[in-house]
C-alpha cells in the first residue's frame, strides 16, 4: 500500500508526531498486517507518513525501537535470527560476478544496533573477477575458484575490491533473508580458512 501525501501534508504530520503517536500508527499497521493474515513487518507506509527515511540513524532511534517493542525486545528478535542462520550453510550464487560457491556462517555478534554475521567462504567456489594489469595498463578477466581469484588480486594489489565483491554478494543474500526481522546486519567474511 503506497500512500501519497503532499509536501505540506507530510510537515504538518511530522509536526504533530509525538513519540505516542508514532507508536500507535505503527502498532495500528503490524496489527493489520497481522490481522490481514500477513507477518507484521517494517512496511514503508510508516516511513512514508513519518518522512523517516528507512536505514537512516532516525530510523534506527525511533523506528527500530517500536518495532523492537512490539516484537517482545530486541533480544527476542535477536535469537530468532540467531536460531535462522547461525551455522547454517548457504550457496552464494551471483551472476554479476559469475560467482558460484558456498558459505557457512561460523559467528553472530551484536555490535550498537547492528548483527555482525561473519562467514567463511568456500575457496573452492568460482568467480570472474576483473582486474587491471598497471604494468600494461590492461583489463584482464580471471575465471577461476575463488582461491586462486583471491590470490591474483592480491598479487595485484587489489584484495580489498575483491573481498569487497564478495562480501556485497553476502551480505545482498542475509539483507534479502533477514530483512523481516528488521534488525541492521552488517558482514564480514573469511577467505583464508580452508573450507
């Protein structure tokens, strides 16, 4: 459901939010949602009306908090993502990347409002990664398992673009899992363990 509201509307709105208010619009949708027969989740309708931008830190210091409240608590919300991943293998497939292989997800940690989800990587997985050759000043293209991709692009100096591939691929395949949960996550990922 999309709401559309003018620029004066919306000020007017925000003007008049109080905490109490926001509280009871956002109480108010999940219990429809739930009603409707839906899982209630962080619907944009609320940040529409409240002119909060979703993932931003108001949204963190006055949404999240409701939603935690709502749900029985962060720690509540916590454990239930804990008990939907933790040590749960995974296959990462990114066609962007022509990246293939698996994933398993070895340590959660909260870290302020964030769930930090660290993972190892399969080195035997495959990638196509693109680097940049300064000697010849060329672009070349390796095809090969993520191991030997990664070791290329540090013989290159460029390891950190390489894990910074990977870990947005990662951490694309947890925001599209974990999203109703609607706790922020952020990833890290280990490539030098043996899988």
């Amino acid at each position: 459901m999309k709401i559309i509201l003018t620029k004066r509307q919306q000020r007017l709105i925000i003007e008049n939010f109080t905490e109490e208010n926001l509280r009871k619009l956002c109480y108010q949708i999940w219990d429809k949602q739930r009603k409707m027969g839906k899982e209630p989740h962080l619907d944009d309708v609320i940040y529409d009306i409240s002119g909060i931008k979703k993932e931003t830190r108001d949204d963190y210091d006055t949404i999240r908090p409701i939603w935690y409240e709502y749900n029985g608590g962060y720690d509540v919300l916590f454990e239930k993502l804990k008990n939907k991943i933790d040590t749960k293998e995974y296959k990462l497939v990114e066609a962007e990347f022509d990246l293939e292989t698996k994933i398993k997800v070895v340590h959660l940690d909260i870290v302020g409002h964030f769930v930090e989800i660290m993972v190892d990587v399969d080195p035997s997985g495959t990638i196509e990664f693109h680097g940049w050759d300064e000697e010849t000043g060329e672009e070349y293209v390796v095809k090969d398992t993520i191991d030997a991709a990664y070791h290329e692009a540090l013989l290159n100096y460029e390891g950190a673009e390489f894990q910074g591939m990977i870990r947005s691929s990662v951490y694309d395949l947890f925001y599209n899992l974990l999203e109703k949960y609607g706790i922020p996550i952020d990833v890290d990922i280990d490539l030098k363990e043996i899988y």
